[in-house]
C-alpha cells in the first residue's frame, strides 16, 4: 500500500482510535499517549498490514495489544496499589432518576476494562461475539460471560440511581409532611 | 410500585449510553500533539522492519 494513502486512511481512523483508546484507559492523557504509540506502531510496521482488510481492526488490535502490554508493565510496577484504589472509589448516585451520562461513564470507569473493552466491541462498534472473540484473544463464552457481567454491573448501577430517586422521593415526602403538621396529602 | 424495565430494555438502553458515551469521545477534537505527529509522519524514517523499532505486539486477552 502506498504510504500516502496509509497515511490518508491512518488520520480518517483517528478519532475513532482515540475514542477505542479512552473506553480502555478512561483518561483523556492516557488515551493520547496510546493513541501515539499505536500510530508510530503502525507506521513503521505497515509494511505488515494487508492491503484490502481493514484498517480500522488492524489499528484497533495494535492498540489494544499496546494497552495490555503497558498495562501489564505499570502492574508490575506497583503490583498493589491500583486494585484497592479502583475499589475504594464510589460514584455519586444521580438524584434525578436516571443516570446522566457523565455519571454513567463514571459507572464505566468503574468496570473492569476487559468488560468495558466488549461492551465498547459489541455494544457500540457492533462485533459479532467472533470478531470480539479473535480481537481479544479469547473464546466466544468468555466474551459473553464479560459482555453479561458488564451489562449487569451498569444495570444495578442504573437500578440502584432508580432506587435512589425513590428514597430522595420519600425524604422529601416526608420533609414536606412534616413541616406542616402530617397535613399534606 | 415503580415500573421497572426487563433485562432486554435495560441492555438496549445501556448500549443507547454506551454509544453516546463512545460518540462523544469520538467527536472530540484531536488534541495539536497528537495532529503534529500526523503531520511528521512522513518523516519517521521506516527501513522495512529492520528499524528496530518494536514488534507489533502479539494478540493477547
């Protein structure tokens, strides 16, 4: 493939590389970081992308590939330290009934990324589980399995905002009942 | 007793987030280093691999 049109086919794919980025790292330095290394990859490796397969998924797997390498690295590096932290983070219910979306992505930051990467595949890009499957390296069962355990912990997430209307309903129910004598209706 | 959607509505409306979610990032505007890097490309110097720059990492899960 000639490099000029690489090039021309590389930036069309940027935003959507940069968005892939951010549904793994959640942060938007990290995403940039990625996003360049996953660039410089594959520009000097393109001589190893095939011409008339998709461009898009070869960009999606080198980044993703870039992701967990790092990951696995910054691991080692402090070996206990993220898990408890990521778990001692709560997300501030919404109060107004449904989850907002800046309040849903903090749900998401939430997830573990390996559900967060198939819900993105599956969810917004439309994988099938088999393409999920072969871009993760894994089997069709563990992609369902993660997909469900995703959807599952944004949905109590979802019930519990449901929930949460509810008690501030009846708080103020209460409120309002008693500050004029149990008259209110 | 509040109605409470079914599993397949709350996937639907979960995927409906996850694509605002998804949009939203995708519409961000690039930021100016990652725009300078596409504008040096074509000055990296690529010798067929034998650059020694790193191998495309392996699939992993």
């Amino acid at each position: 493939m000639n490099r000029q049109d690489a090039k021309a086919e590389l930036i069309s794919h940027m935003k959507v590389l940069r968005a892939f980025a951010m549904s793994l790292t959640r942060n938007d330095a990290a995403a940039d970081d990625l996003v360049q290394d996953t660039v410089l990859k594959a520009w000097t490796n393109l001589e190893k992308f095939q011409e008339g397969t998709n461009m898009r998924a070869w960009l999606f797997t080198i980044l993703r590939n870039t992701f967990y390498s790092n990951r696995r690295k910054a691991v080692r590096e402090v070996e206990d330290s993220t898990g408890s932290m990521t778990e001692s983070i709560s997300v501030k219910p919404a109060h107004d009934g449904r989850l907002q979306l800046a309040e849903f992505r903090a749900a998401l930051d939430l997830l573990p990324v390996e559900q967060r990467e198939v819900l993105t595949l599956i969810g917004v890009l439309q994988y099938s589980y088999e393409e999920a499957a072969e871009v993760c390296g894994v089997k069709v069962g563990t992609i369902k399995s993660r997909l469900n355990r995703g959807r599952e912990a944004l949905a109590l997430k979802m019930h519990i905002d449901a929930n949460d209307r509810m008690e501030l309903t009846d708080a103020a129910t209460h409120a309002v009942v008693s500050a004029s004598g149990g008259t209110a209706a | 007793m509040p109605h409470r959607p079914q599993k397949q509505s709350w996937d639907s409306l979960i995927d409906e987030n996850l694509k605002k979610v998804f949009e939203e990032d995708a519409n961000a505007d690039l930021p100016p280093h990652l725009l300078e890097l596409l504008d040096r490309l074509d000055k990296i110097q690529v010798t067929d691999g034998a650059d020694g720059s790193a191998p495309l990492p392996e699939a992993e899960g």
